[in-house]
C-alpha cells in the first residue's frame, strides 16, 4: 500500500510520518520481553533525560499524545474546583472537543490573544470576581510555546508571565506540543522554557516521532497525583518501551533540535519566498514551522487542487502552511512557485 | 541497549513485544505524508475488514490502549445516570485504577463470579431498586472475553446473556482486550462473539501489536457519540497510520488467530506439564493464554529468582503464569523444569 | 434577631422574603406525615398545575435551586459529548462558578449578544467545525427569560430560536429563573413560553418563594434520566412537601404573575423616576424587575452608604437595581430621591 | 389539604415534618431584606454556633440536603484521583444513585461491615495495591454515625479508626445525618465525634428540621475549595437565612439532642415491648431513632395495610421501623399493638 499523499502535505507537522532514527530506535526495542507500563529501560533512560534536560525536580512521564499530555498537565495543577486562564486560539479551547471540561470538569475562561500569546495584563483581564463563589476562580494560566498561530514567547515574556502567576497564586501549565521549535528558534535549552512553568508537556509527534508526548512536572510536590491520573485518563501505554525509544531517538545528538530548526528552517524560507509573491501577506511573525497568509480565495481554491493545506480563517481568507522534519527546499520551492502562479505571478 | 527481560517473561501478555510482521507493516507505513486522525489508507482498510469480520452495523474505531477502548466503549452504551454491572474480578473494576468512574462518572455494580464469568441469575442480582431514584440504575452490562481468569464464555453463554439483557433494557459491552484468544479456542469467528455484544472493545496490544485495540460498535444508532468521546478521552492519534497498518498485518491470512491460538497452545501445554508435577494445582479451566495455579509459597518465592510472574493471589498462594504469541515450546519446558524443580520434583 | 437589612434593598430579588402566603402554605404543610422526595399531596398538586399551565407533555421536577435546575436542565438534553451555546452573559457562564463544567462535563461557546438576547444569526456563528471531531460539538442553545440584563425574547423572537434550533439539530433550554417576570410583561402564558424550549426552569425563588425551582420537560422522551440526574445532582429534596407547598401557593390564584407584574412595576416605576434625573442613563431597554444605570461613580459610592445594590461593571459605571414582589411605591420614591440628591438634583 | 399519612408513619425520620420550634425561626426570619447566599444575621450565627459546639478549626457550610453533604463532604478531602473506602452498606454506595462517583469521579472501595461499621482490620482489607496505579488508591474513609443499620460507634472505636487512618495516609470522612442521635445515645459533645473525623455532616432534616445539613470542617487546611464547591454542587442557597434560621432553633437550649434523645427513646420503647411479642427478632443493637426486626412475612403484610414502613431486605423478612422527634409513646404502643395482633398475640 502506498501513503495517503503524493506530494509533500503543508497541511500540518503530524501529516509527516516518523523520522528514520525514530522508528529504527522502535525496531530495536523490539528485542524480546520488557516490563510493561514504563519499568523498561528506554523509558527508564527517556524519563532520566528529560529531566535533566529539563530541569525538572518532580518527574516526567510519557503519554500517547497531545491531547491527553494536556489535558494531565492541567489536572495535576488544578484544585478540584478550579478554572483555567488560556487564549482563545489555545489548542485546549478550540482543538480538543472540550476535552479539558469533559474529563476534568474544569472552566476554560478565554482571552482574546494577539499572535495568540498572553501577557500579565491579558491574565488580569479574567480576574474578576476572584474570592466569590458565584465565579469560576482561575488556579492556572495555560500557555502554548510555540503557539497556535507559530510565534514564540520570548523568555523574557515567559519568565513575567510566570513571576505575575506567582505573584497571584496561578500555575503556569504550557502546552509545548512544538516546544521544540521554540527552542530552536529562541536559541535557548529545554531548562530555559520549563523552568518558566510548573508543568509542561514536551512534544514527540509533531517532531518526528510515531506518536509520543512527555508531561514534566517541575516540582516534586505537583506528582503524587500523576502516576494514577494518567492510569485513569487512558493514558499510560502497556509496551511502554515503544514510547521510551521514540524520546531516547530524539533526545540522542540533539535531534529533537535538528528537527526543529530543519522545520523552522523550512517556513522561514517559505516566507521568504513569498514576500515576493504580490497579493499573499504573512499574517503572524514567522518565528517557528508555520506560516499563516492571507491571499485571494480564489487562488487559495487553485491551490487546494495540488497541495493539502487547511484553511484557517475562511471569513478573513486566512491558510496555514506548516512544514515538517522531513520538509525539503525542493518542496518548499515547488509549492512557492505554484502559489505564484496561482497568484498570477511569474517566478525567474 | 538490551530489553529488560532476559528469559522468556510469564508474567504477562504484554510482556512480549511486537510481531514481525506488525512491525513490518508499521515500517512500510512510514512512506511519506499521510492524512492524519484515521484519514489514511491503513486505518480505512483496518476498518473496513474490522466491520467486515464482526458484522458490525455500525462504525470501528481504533484506540490507543486497552482502558481507553473500555472506557469509550462504556460511555457510548451508558445513559448519563447509568451504572455498569460487571463481575467483581472485572478488569474495568480492578486494574484500570477506577477510570470508568473518573471519566464517565459511572458506578459499577459488582457481582462475585465464578471463573470471571457473569451469568444471567448472578446479573439479576444487582437488580434491587431498578425504577426508584435512590438506588443506581445498571444500563450496561460488561462482560469479558476471555475472561481475567482465562476462562471463556461458550456460544451459548454468550448468547444467554445477550437475550437476557435485551429483555431486561440492559446493554452488552464486550472487554474483548484478548477476544482472539476466545475465538481461537471456541473455533468461532469474530462475528460469532461480537453478536452478542451492542459495543466491545477488540484487542491487538496483548495479541502482537505495538499497541492498539479496536472499539466495535455493532448498531449504527450507537455511533453518534463515538468520534467525540474518543478525541474527548484522549484516544484520537494523531499519525494514526501507525495504528492501522498494526491491525492490517494482524488481520491479515488470519495472524490474530493464529498468534492467539499458538498463545492458548503454549498455556494448554503448561498446563499438561503441570498436571505432572505434585503441589501444583491448576485453579481455573485453562481456555486461553493463561494458566493460574496454586503452590507452595516457598517455591513461588524460589522461581520469582529466576522467572517474571505475578502473585495473584497473595493470601490463596495462587500464581498468574501468561504465554504470549511469541512463548516457545522450550521456553514452556525449561519453565516447567525449573517448577519441577522448585517443587522438588526430578522431571525426566 | 432582626434582618441583616434595614431599608429595601435594590440588591436582588432574592434579598426579599418569602411571600406571606407562600409561608402560610409552607406552615399549613408542617401537618403530620407525609411521604418524603415527592410522594405528597402538596408536590402532587404543585406537579400537575405546573404541567397544566405549561403544556408539558413531559414531568416537571421540583429542585432546590436555579443552579440546580439550570446544570439539571441542561443534562437532560445533553448528549454525552456535546457543548452549549449560550450567550457571554448567561448566568450559567458567568454566576455558577462553572457548575455546568464540573458535574455535566460540558462546555460553554459563548457568544456576545447584545441585550442579553441570542438570535439564529449569532446562534450560527458557532456552527464552526460541527461534524469534525476536533471541535466542540454544540448540542443545546440555553436562553435567558427574562435576560440577565432584565430584557425579554418577544414569543416571535422566542419561535424564532426555536425553529432554528429544530432545524439545525439543536435543543432549546430555557433558564426560566424569573419567568414570571417574562410572563407577566410580556401578557402571555406560562404555555406561550414553555413552548419554545425543549426543557425549561421556571423560577420560583427569585418570585416570592422561599427557596423553590422546577424543571419542566416539554417532551415525555427526555425524561427517563430525570428523577435519577435529579438525585445524583444533590437536587432531590427529602420533606418535598414544603415546595411542594410554596409551588402550591404561587400558583393559587396566579399568585405567580401578580408578584412578577408588581416586581415589573416598580421597576417600571424606578426607570420613569429616573428619567427626570440628569446625569443617570438607564442602558437596557426595563423589561422586568430590574434597572440597569450608568451614573457616576461619586455618586454610586454615596448612594451605596444608605442603599444596598451591585455596581455591575465597575468600568463602565454602570449599577443594577432590581426590584421584588415586596418593594414598595415608597420605597421606590424614597431611593429615587436619594439617586437624585447624589446627583445634585432637588427634586420637587 | 391535608398530609398524606394519617397514622404516625414509622417509615422513616423524613416522614415527620418540622419541629414547631424551628417552623417558629422559620416564620421569623421572615422580616424584611437580607443579604443572600449567607450573608444574614442566621446564618452567621449558626454557623459560629456549630463551630463552637464541634471545635472545627476550619469553617462549616450548610447545605440543602443529605447527598448533597456528603458530595461536598467527600470532594473537600478526597485527591482527583482518589477512591473511597466504606461499609457496603453506606449511604453513599446504597442510597444516593451513584452521586459520588457521578461528580466526583470517585471509585468507592465497598467492604462489607457487621451492623453497618468499619473497623480498623476491615479498612486494611481494602489496602491491596496502593502505590500500584492500576488499582483504585483510597484516600479517604467513610463512616457513618449513627450507622444505616441504627447502630452507634462507641468514641473508642471512632478513635481507633482515626488513628488507624492518620497512621495510614487516610482522611475520615464522617457521614452525621443522625449524628444528633448518636450524641444523645453515647452521652457526649459534637465535639466529641467531630474530633474524629477531618470532615463530617451534621444533620439537621431528619432531626425536625426542614432541610438543612452542615458540612463541618475540622482542619482550616481544608476550607479552600469548599464555598467554590458548594456552589458548583448545587448546595448553595439562595435566601440561606431560611437554612441559618433552622439550625439556630436546633442549637437553642440544645433542641437538637432532645429531639434525637426523644426519638431514640421511642425505638427502645419499641425494642422493649417487642422483647414480649413471639416471633419478631430485633437484628441489630438498637441504638439510635430505628429497629430493624425480623417477622413472617405474612405479618409484614397485614401490618402495611394500616402502617407505613420499609422492608428492608425482603428476602430475609426483615423490617425497618423508625421513630422520630414528633413520635408518641401512644404511637409506639398503638404500633406494638397491631404488631402484637399480626402476630397473634394477644398483649394485656
């Protein structure tokens, strides 16, 4: 049987399939019997990296994808009766099917988010009615990095959300389904991000893995609760190893960071390509494996014809076009020159 | 890096790590870019030959792991008030650290079993308040097959029990984690077991695969739900070709027959050598890939040094000893030798 | 022991009392006997009379409170997985501390609507993403009648919802907390609402009662989840007979609508007075019990030394004022006096 | 219209209605304005009240009914993922259609108990597994006192399981529905048993109340999520002052242990002249406002024709007869007498 896509998908990071040292990391795991449920040694040495490289003082563990490391992350932050604070855009507001209410019975109290990040200022926006019981009270601020429309958060912006979260009694969760790709594009370490919340969750999927997420838990006083919330959520994998391999690939000579920069790379020279194209504008800072354009919905139809992309703002005429690991400039150089045309234009 | 397990682990199913084939088909589906959320060509033809086999009206859907799969299974029959009524040895009941209550919100109403196997007298006992809004109002009835003891429901048990819901407004949700096992060992078809089910989960971690199980939905007017409550309870994949191509090699020339049935064969064989070996008693029928027997707690204690295997029963000195498709007629025999042995027994 | 209040306060309708004849209905009940959570004379009565003026072909459900009734409510029609359209300012958003979230699991789209009101048109415009699984799937519209702003649906407004929702595979909940005051401004039926929705609260608390809501349930095939959801909410009352009572005595003699059309009246009264006073702008078109005024902040904090009421957004300047079944002409005048010396009006 | 028993109803102590004394506070705290939701004079000084006479270091909170105590009650100690252990015979697994596992999402660890209570050695049995996160983790114990089955702990045995318990990571949680009668039967404070417990419910419905419960809480650690709770339990009421008003008529000149002492001397009235009749066994210490007796069937059946009582366990023939704050001795001895006759006895 052949894949599903002739050409290479812009449609989206988890249309790529798994990268070569990943998946021969698997076939290599299978080498007889194993512990299940984590007691393996891949998981073992995945667990012990992260947190190293992380910085993390509580644990780490591994989930079956991005939805469930969330909507983990959030649980072991929020007291029983607490509210989330997160952006409109966040993936846990308009990508989960309401997962975060249905399994933690938890309020989403949304922000109107330029670029689809918060500020201090945006937080105290939902602070009203903080102390009566008639309102939702917000317990964690959630954050994505990098976010839903492709921008990061400078550490500088990160550490001031934290500080103010601090300063008002929030736990910081950040959704880093693509921390990665912030991480290359700000230059900076694993520790550098994570220390900047309480618990995140560190992508595998969207980088190159089968199908792998980790939730790290900074403080060791955030953990008693994970091992048995991830029982109960349906998230914890029998033949765990095959997960543990998957991180022990790419925390392995940094691949994680290659992937991530090659992805980063990839729109960077798409944008680049069509701030030549008249008639298509970049709509956010393209600052990791994303891009976002507006162009006439005309030329967006043409396109749709040849290459798989969604359409991300019908109204406004708004695509989204994300590259991957495995994204080549061949790819990114047809696809360019087949939005000229669409746009009319003739590319030298 | 080597596995964890140096000989032949007794200790579970899930011990054992995937099939050649299945990894073989979870190589060849790592060709390109592929649709995502089941929009593949490997998930479409998994699907298809599921419906196909079970006879299902209604939809398959595939999940990532075992508690995932009983969990939507339950929540597509139950009405919002309803409880489960399943057998006290029950894995939704014992091992999934009270998941079903967490994410439905329901109540299992639990009946001892002999064997693990409900019957309809031992169902009608937790019908006491039936109608008065005091008492919690069973709406489904779980059963497993193969059961936890590794015992399994004839035909006609199965269909006793189906009859006796239908007329009773009760549900029938199958745990079918090791459903192959039953199959193989009743010498029935797929369809066979699952119609006497309205939803049951079908699986292929403990049968070969990486990981993955299929929820079955036998009546059209059942699936409405279905696809939001799996992306709700976090068991959407994302690269779910991955999954599916693990079911397309299982159900291929029948392998998730003949992997559970060579399982069954090299429990059947355990158990013949046990019958040989004074102090060791076999406790349950063995109809699967499973044998639980009762010895001296010294010996136990003695073969734990070499051996991986569980305790079952602490208290009864009754052990849990579990083939798995890659079990070999010598791993069996040095096993029994080395019991044998333990039980001061000279073998010839 | 005297009351916490010593003027009238404009703080709520819930601030007043229990109508002398609802607590001469609630002492007359205290007689004997009675079967408890219902099966008395008084809940019987109360029951009936209920479904008679409503046309329910359903059963009403006599709860304990307005969260209670609306999270009850809601939950009748909800499917498992599905979310609730309603607008921002919907009291279930914004004044029940998430409780629809925490014990249905559902989650609110919200959407800015002017007055308080929905119309299909901003109904529709969270129709994004229905059928894909990544999205919150919109089951019910939940409406206000009166509104939170005090404004009423018009019964073409209402048919309007109505018939959108029928046409769009959507169920219609009305929160019916001040329902009586809807009724009796707009000159209709308790039928002439009821009608329009799929389930519906009908407000006894806020009206005159001492604590008292129904849920009514127009169609007979959404009840068989009621009377348990009803217990498992904490919403079953064990002596029922005292609302059972307080119903009883609303009901005599349309004691309902006389308390609501007083209420209505001297808000009538307050905006009228307010319309000779400078400086006080009333923002919401006074439909019902309350007033809605802009005025500035100086002259809120004066009037807040004497009276009792909520500043409703601090930001704008803008102060509720709501009447009961107990205010007075004089106590009307007495604060239309006061709002206009703070003004720095003499008034004539 | 008059009540719906004409006979005293020895059915249950929610038959009754409400004691004159606390209609009176009732009918009283009907004066004028009062700030809602707590708020009032009342409340306040109930609570304080309740404090005082429990010692709780933490606050109380009333509430509407019985479930609605225990919900709360359980969610303030219980961790998310926490199960509770508890008789079988508990309310909270018996009687309340599954609540806490509905909102909660908790899993209750059922151990079957002797007369209704828990022991140290059967809280253990329930041990097995923790730290295992595929089973079910307790985290807090219930008990009930006075138990369902009438009987009291002695103080020595609550303080044995409250040792056991903090010597094992355990909160108690107190079930104090009839917990006035337990006082009255063992001749101690509310102290005295609220010492025993991190969290219990003080009933106050079944004592002549209308409808009212405390939630008390001992330890201020405790109180955070608890008003937040409430009201998104459905437990908040809205012209509290009515709930407030009740208590304080139960705490004067400590009406609440007269009621209980009264009602506990009508059971042992009844044990006593029982004691004389053939053929009816008293199957548990009667020790509180209840008999539960074993009959002929057929006596059972003549006695329903003029009396209103439970069979509690029809397979075993046995009955359940309660008294109440408004029982008469002529009530008990008209009783005994149509006993007597059922029985074929003729009483001098």
């Amino acid at each position: 049987m052949t894949g599903a896509v002739s050409r290479k998908s812009f449609g989206s990071d988890n249309h790529a399939g798994t990268h070569p040292a990943v998946m021969r990391a698997i076939v290599e795991a299978n080498a007889g019997d194993a512990i299940p449920y984590g007691g393996d040694p891949w998981t073992e040495k995945a667990i012990g990296e992260i947190r190293r490289l992380s910085g993390a003082q509580g644990e780490a563990y591994l989930v079956l994808n991005g939805s469930g490391a969330n909507v983990l992350g959030l649980g072991l932050l929020l007291g029983r009766h607490e509210a989330v604070i997160c952006a409109e855009s966040a993936h846990i507001n308009t990508d989960e099917c309401g997962a975060a209410e249905r399994v933690l019975g938890t309020k989403l109290l949304t922000v109107p988010a330029q670029d689809g990040k918060l500020t201090p200022e945006l937080i105290a926006t939902r602070f009203v009615g903080r102390g009566d019981e008639h309102f939702a009270q917000p317990g964690v601020v959630a954050i994505t990095q990098s976010t839903e429309f492709g921008t990061c958060y400078s550490l500088d912006e990160l550490r001031a959300i934290k500080e103010f979260c601090a300063a008002n009694r929030l736990r910081v969760f950040l959704d880093g389904a693509r921390l990665a790709n912030a991480a290359a594009y700000l230059g900076c370490t694993l520790a550098d991000l994570a220390g900047n919340a309480d618990v995140l969750s560190f992508g595998g999927t969207k980088n190159g893995a089968m199908g792998v997420e980790a939730v790290i838990v900074m403080h060791a006083a955030d953990t008693p609760n994970a091992r048995y919330l991830r029982k109960q959520h349906g998230q914890l994998s029998s033949k765990m190893r095959f997960l543990g391999a998957q991180f022990d690939a790419l925390l392995t000579d940094d691949l994680w960071l290659a992937n991530a920069a090659h992805a980063n790379a990839m729109a960077a020279r798409l944008a680049t390509g069509l701030a030549e194209i008249p008639g298509v504008e970049v709509v956010y800072p393209v600052q990791s494996d994303v891009v976002f354009a507006r162009l006439d919905p005309n030329h967006i139809a043409e396109l749709q014809r040849d290459w798989i992309f969604h359409v991300w703002d019908e109204g406004a005429s708004v695509v989204r076009w994300m590259t991957a690991f495995d994204t080549q400039e061949s790819d990114v150089d047809a696809f360019l020159s087949d939005i000229a045309a669409a746009a009319g234009v003739v590319r030298v």
